[in-house]
C-alpha cells in the first residue's frame, strides 16, 4: 500500500475510535430528559377549540426533552382535533412549546352529520355547537367549495324577488335542486343553473309577493320555460254577521 494511503487511513481509524463515544454520549445527551418542556403556550382566538383539549394532545408527545421533542408530531396532533384548521409550533429555549392555532369556521351544514369550514373543508364536530339557521348543503366532498359558491349565487338571485333559499344538493348525477326553509323546491339540472334562475327571476318578478310565496316547486330544466307547482289558498272564512246588541246576554252566568 502506498505510504500516504496508509497514513490517510490509519489517522481516519484513529479518529473513528475517538469520535464514536463522544457521539454516542452526546446523543444520551440530547434524548435525556435533563431538558425537559416545562411551558405550553397556546396562541389564537378561540370560540370552539378547548385549549384544554390542545394540551392533552401535545403532552404525550414532549416527554423526549427540549432537543429530541418532534415538533412535525406536535403538529400533526393537534391538527386533528375537530375544530383545528391549521396549527404551526416551534420551540424557544430553554424549555418552551409555542403552538400557534387557526380554528376552523363553520359556514353550512354538511350531509347528514358534517360541517363545511369557509376554507371549502368537509370535517366531523358537534353540529349542536354553532347556528342551527346554518345553510344545509350536500353533494360529493370534492365539490364542496363549488357547492357553497353556487349556493351563494343562487340565494343573491332568488333574494331580488324576496325568496330565501336555505339548502342547496348536487346529486350523483350533477343535478341541483334548492330548498328554502319552508320547503319549497328548485330544480335546476345539470347545467345553465344561473342562466335559468335568471330566467325564472325575471318572470317571477312580475307577481306579487304573496303569489311568489306560494310556490311548492319550481322545475326549471325545460328549453324555454319552468314549471310551478303552487300551495292552494287557505279556504276563505265566511262573513259571519255580529249579532244585534238586543241579542245578547245582560251577563253570562259562571258555573262552579
């Protein structure tokens, strides 16, 4: 072997030998828990994220001390609590976690059991903690976003001739339909749907508001035109005549 190898590598062999229990005692060093987390200090405005509930989360997940605490695992539990949209965390020494969290808002109702956030997010928490005059909508996870901005459209449409939609579905085969919170029923198809409320709008404008009110069910996918089905009218009271003052009773009579 060449000398100056031999040299290379016997002085690579005796720094092997040095530097392995240095590491391996700094490593003990580092993962000891002589530097444990002594603060957990939350920051956001909350109104259904229980902070209580953030810290339960994060305490099995610190006990590794300040160097060997795994802030990516940190994160990744809190951001499962139901109501934690976005949750960022960093360390600031000598023994502190700062966790900073955005929490989630509910704009509608979702399915059966689900909430939408105004993010676009489809997530699972007690419906029972916010508005119950929340929007009902429905339809593929995936379109959600698309869901709550057709949605909107609509009600702003349906507003200018004093109808409030409360609902709004898109089914499995791409077909909308909305609701209002008297039950009242549109149907819009699988395509044009604002096109056709406009049309619908126009011509339903030209009624008078009690007439507008009356509708059960508007279908409006045909060519040219729509559908109503109207609510019957209330039957009329008859006119009953009041009777002559010689007619009635000086007093009534109470019976024990």
């Amino acid at each position: 072997m060449n000398p100056s190898l031999a040299r290379i590598a016997a002085w690579l062999l005796a720094l092997a030998l040095v530097a392995a229990p240095i590491i391996a005692a700094l490593n003990g060093w580092l993962a000891d828990e002589r530097w444990p987390i002594r603060r957990l200090v939350v920051h956001g405005s909350f109104v259904q994220v229980d902070e209580a509930a953030i810290r339960a989360a994060v305490a099995p997940r610190v006990g590794a001390g300040f160097f060997a605490v795994d802030l990516g695992a940190v994160k990744s539990a809190v951001e499962t609590l139901p109501w934690v949209e976005r949750a960022e965390v960093r360390k600031q020494w000598p023994d502190r976690i700062d966790i900073d969290v955005r929490e989630r808002v509910a704009i509608a109702f979702w399915g059966d059991d689900r909430l939408l956030s105004e993010r676009g997010d489809v997530f699972a928490a007690d419906r029972s903690r916010v508005a119950q005059d929340l929007p009902q909508l429905d339809g593929p996870d995936a379109r959600a976003g698309e869901v709550w901005q057709e949605f909107s459209a609509a009600r702003k449409q349906l507003a200018a001739i004093g109808i409030a939609i409360a609902a709004a579905r898109i089914n499995s085969r791409g077909a909308w339909s909305l609701r209002t919170r008297e039950g009242a029923e549109f149907v819009l198809g699988r395509e044009r749907m604002r096109a056709r409320l406009d049309r619908f709008v126009a011509a339903m404008a030209r009624l008078p508001d009690g007439e507008r009110q009356r509708i059960e069910r508007a279908d409006l996918r045909f060519a040219n035109g729509f559908a109503v089905l109207w609510r019957a009218l209330p039957p009329a009271q008859p006119d009953v005549a009041p009777a002559p003052a010689s007619a009635l009773p000086d007093r009534v009579e109470e019976s024990a």
